[in-house]
C-alpha cells in the first residue's frame, strides 16, 4: 500500500479514538476529580505501555532519554490534566473543537523554533481550518452562555504543548521506534503522576463510596487503552511517516466525532456548527502534502 494511503488511514483511525475521547472524559468526572482522573490516565496507560514496551527501551541511546522525557511531559503528563480540568466548565465537544489549534500551532513552532520547513499550501489549510474552529467556538459559546470559557484557556495551553511535541518527536526522535518512544514518556512521568494521585485525596472514603465511581473507573480504563496508549503509538508513527503539520491535523477531524457523541449526549450542535465543521475539513485536506 502507498504510504500516502497508510498516512490517511492512520489520520482516520486516530481521529475516532481522539474524537471519542473528549466524552470519555466527561464520564470520567462523574466519578473522579481532574487531578484524580489525569493521574489515574496516566498510571493506567503507563502500565499498558510497560507490558507492552520495556523490551523496545534497549534501543534508546542515552542522548536521546533526555528529548523522550521532554516529550512524556507535553505530549501526556500535563495535558491529562488540562483537558479534565477545562470539562468540568465546558462541554465536551468544544474542548475537541478548541484542541484543533494544535496544527496552527505546531506550523508556526516548527517555522519559528524548530525550522522546519511548510508550503504555503499548509499555511493555507491551517488557516482555513482555524477559520472554522472559531466559527464552531463562537456558535458553541452562544449556545451555552452559561459555560465559562475562560476555562478553554487550560486547552489551548496543551494545544501549545502537544504542537512543541510533535515538532520534539519530528526533529529529534525520528529514529526512535514510537513504542519505545511511548513506553519511554511513561518511564518519565509514571512516578509524578502516582504522587498527585497520592495528593489528591484518591485514597479516601469519599472517593470510594461515590455512586459514580466503579463506573469512571471504567471509563478511564477504556480512555487510558485506547484513547492513550493505542493513540499514543499510532500518532507517534503517524509523525514519522508523514509532516508534523499532517499529523497534527487529526485534531481537525477529531471535533466531527466528538459532536456527535455530544449530540448523543444531549449537548447542543447547530447547523452552522456543521457549516463550520466542513470549513475545518477542507483544511485537513489543504494542509496535506505530499512527500515526494
């Protein structure tokens, strides 16, 4: 198979694992507090990767643990963490609409700090796309006035993380297998996220005795797998094969499938919100390119 098919299957299949993430989250919270969920998605996908993974760590030269860890901490630990605190405020639909700024901000990294080069036709769809985001934010945002979206500040901070991510995996991990990539972010953050786990509070009555909880437990294990380790790998050889910009336009598609889990979840959507959603679409496609 071309390699420019496997680019778009893997942008297809990440894009339902990511979009389905952002209601995952939301069931989570019933149960859970932010940190308590970020921590446990943490330690739970750390395990998965670990039973997986540990064998592929012979193969990271030590110069290289240092950019591994780097990208653990941006690409995982903190973004856990944000993005359960923002869905406490806002729906979950909107935090995967505002997570499409990953792509301008991954472009305008990789130009500015990493010098990696993109076509006018990247800058192109990446605008494009950027366009429609805010259509659906500003529609979103009217529709629940009663949401504080100052809250959207929390993602667009891992929006900028995850963009310095995959511009760290692009330039200075190219090489690494991506599960030894994965297993290694978790080698690095495992411990801190047991701490907070620890610090807040996990280990008490109250947790334990919340009608909510065995069910987030649930919920958070099937985010950990799939929405974690799984996506984790899958995105990490979905950089390697294809641009850093490319690969950071699954965020683009990932709002389509998480409006319509909030659509199903009694979350409003408009039909300009679908007018928007097309806009970000032909983004995706502008901000491809081929690599010859």
């Amino acid at each position: 198979m071309e390699r420019i098919n496997i680019k778009w299957i893997y942008l297809i299949l990440l894009s339902l694992i990511w979009g389905s993430s952002f209601i995952l989250i939301k069931k989570s919270l019933l149960g859970l507090t932010p940190w308590q969920l970020g921590s446990l998605r943490t330690i739970i996908t750390g395990l998965f990767l670990f039973s997986v993974g540990l064998k592929h760590l012979k193969d990271v030269k030590a110069r290289q643990w240092l950019w591994i860890s780097i990208s653990g901490f941006l690409g995982s630990f903190f973004p856990a963490f944000l993005f359960a605190i923002a869905e406490t405020e806002i729906d979950s639909a909107v935090t995967s609409v505002l997570n499409s700024l990953v792509p301008l901000n991954t472009l305008l990294m990789g130009m500015a700090v990493f010098k990696i080069a993109s076509t006018k036709r990247q800058l192109l769809g990446v605008i494009i796309g950027f366009i429609g985001t805010c259509l659906l934010i500003l529609k979103g945002a009217e529709l629940n006035p009663e949401q504080n979206y100052l809250y959207a500040g929390f993602v667009l901070l891992a929006t900028v993380m995850y963009a310095s991510n995959v511009n760290i995996i692009k330039r200075y991990l190219q090489d690494v297998k991506p599960l030894a990539i994965a297993t290694g972010n978790y080698v690095a953050i495992i411990v801190p996220a047991i701490l907070v786990l620890v610090w807040s509070g996990f280990f008490t009555e109250t947790t334990f005795t919340n009608p909510d909880f065995k069910m987030s437990l649930v919920y958070v294990t099937i985010l950990s797998f799939f929405g974690t380790a799984l996506a984790k790998v899958l995105y990490t050889t979905l950089v390697q094969i294809s641009t850093p910009v490319f690969a950071s336009s699954v965020t683009y598609l990932m709002p389509v499938v998480a409006l319509m889990w909030g659509v199903l979840d009694g979350e409003s959507y408009s039909v300009l919100q679908g007018l928007a959603t097309a806009i970000v679409l032909l983004g995706v496609y502008l901000s491809h390119r081929r690599n010859r």
